[in-house]
C-alpha cells in the first residue's frame, strides 16, 4: 500500500492518471463504522476495477484549533496505526493531508476541485456525518452540487450498537474510563498502544509510548497481548501515573517497537501508603 503525503502546496504537484475510489473520513481508531465506509468503497472500487483510496487528515481538527474545551482531545491511534489498520481493509493508496488552519479555511468548491478532481477521483465515499470545506459545515451528501456529477457519491448510513452510534468519541470514552471490553467491542478489533519495549530484568519491559496524544486508559493491570516483528505474545500491562510496564514471560527481545494490545482489565493499581500491603480486589467490567 502506498501513503502519499500532502500540503496545500505539494496538492498542486500530485496529478494521478488512474482513476480511484476515494473514501473520506479521519478514521481514528479504524472502528466497526469506518469499516463499514471502508467496505462499501471497496465494493464500488471492485466493480469499477479502480483502486480504493483514503484521503485522511495528520491532526485532528481540535489539535490545530486548541480551545480550552477541546485542548484534552487523545487519538485512538498513532498515525502508523492507522495506516496499518487501513492495509488490513484492503486500502491501496492512502492520501496522508496535513490539516493545518489553510487546509481548513478551503472553501468547499476548492476541497472538490483540488483534493478530489485533481486526484481523478470517479467516486466518493464516507460517513453520513462526514463534512467538508471551511467551517466544516458542508455535509457529504451536499457534495453533488459542487461536484456537478462529474463523480458518484456514497454515503453510509450510521453504524449502531445497541442502538447507539459507534463513534471515535465514545470509544475514546469507554477507554478513558477503563471499559477496554466495551471499547473494543465497538473498534472490532482489541485497542493498541504504540512505543518501544525497553527491557528492564528479565520478562519485564519499560514501554515507552510512542506519543503521549494517544488515549490511554486510567492506572491499572491489563490482560494484553504484545505485537513485535517475531510474533505476538501473551502478556500484562501495568499502567501508572508515571510507568508504563510489560510483563511478557514468552518476550525476550532488546529495544524495539512494538504495539501492546489490550484485552481487558484484570486487577486494579492502588496506590498505598509506606506500611501498607496492596489491595488486590477482583475487577468486572
């Protein structure tokens, strides 16, 4: 799969002669209703034998414009997370945009003729809540009077659970208050933490987070699973206000990265007091 990085400068340099599929969206976390997107667009691109592109954003929209309401904003994912998750969906050419206040002042004719008639788009998908242009009032299914039809547009209804929206926002809630079952029940897949394994002693690993923008959840003992380059292995995670620890007993590796997959909560951290024995407790979720 091919990622292709772009500017509102180096948009002007990019002029594709194959025609592609494009589905839209900020795809954090890749969860269940992205797959949805993902999947209608790859049947359209299937049955039009193009391939199926993604154009997809480097920040989320609250990092570029922090207001104090939106300056506690986490991803779901890294970006090279994300693009892995996309390979998986059978994604094969990824447009990376750097979304920046001149990306988001675009007047929405501007997005359709540059980002997408300049990238020889012959069809569009996304998200029934997905928007485009400046302000980002301008709803997907508007998109046909600026596109005057000179290509197709999907969009895809809303994907529930239990009769609720699966969305990034409540996955990035679920996780943030410790209901890593829940949240990955929603994703389809177990949440990931990005970073690099530092051995420490034995089968105890230092993780270090890739980014500290990522949603973590709160202090705990995690069941997980740990992803490196010769395989995957069982493992716990023990998060705190300070340390990030891995405990692998099948891991022996020196520094590399790696992704820690959580599967749910097993034990609870405590902090106590000099004197004091911890508490070990059993944990529902």
């Amino acid at each position: 799969m091919q990622v292709i990085r772009l500017n509102t400068k180096t948009i002007r340099q990019v002029h594709p002669k194959t025609p592609v599929v494009m589905a839209l969206g900020f795809f954090d976390g890749v969860h269940r209703g992205h797959q949805a997107v993902l999947a209608r667009a790859r049947q359209i691109a299937n049955d039009r034998q193009v391939p199926l592109a993604v154009m997809t954003f480097s920040r989320h929209a609250s990092r570029v414009f922090e207001t104090q309401p939106t300056t506690d904003f986490r991803y779901l994912n890294t970006i090279s997370q994300k693009v892995a998750l996309l390979q998986k969906n059978q994604v094969d050419l990824v447009y990376l945009v750097d979304f920046t206040r001149d990306f988001a002042a675009i007047s929405p004719q501007d997005f359709v003729d540059t980002y997408l008639l300049g990238l020889n788009v012959c069809g569009v998908v996304g998200g029934f809540d997905y928007t485009f242009g400046r302000g980002g009032h301008t709803l997907l299914s508007q998109m046909a009077q600026y596109s005057h039809n000179r290509f197709t547009t999907t969009v895809v209804a809303e994907h529930d659970a239990e009769h609720r929206k699966i969305g990034s926002t409540a996955i990035r809630h679920l996780i943030r208050v410790g209901h890593v079952q829940r949240a990955n029940a929603l994703l389809g897949h177990p949440y990931a933490l990005a970073g690099q394994l530092v051995p420490v002693s034995g089968n105890q690993f230092c993780f270090k987070l890739a980014s500290r923008l990522q949603q973590r959840p709160p202090v705990g003992t995690y069941r997980c699973q740990v992803k490196t380059a010769q395989g995957i292995y069982p493992a716990t995670l023990m998060l705190t206000p300070t340390v990030v620890r891995v405990t692998a007993p099948q891991l022996r590796v020196a520094t590399q990265a790696g992704e820690v997959a959580i599967l749910g909560q097993s034990l609870p951290w405590r902090p106590w007091r000099h004197g004091q024995r911890p508490v070990i407790a059993a944990w529902a979720i």
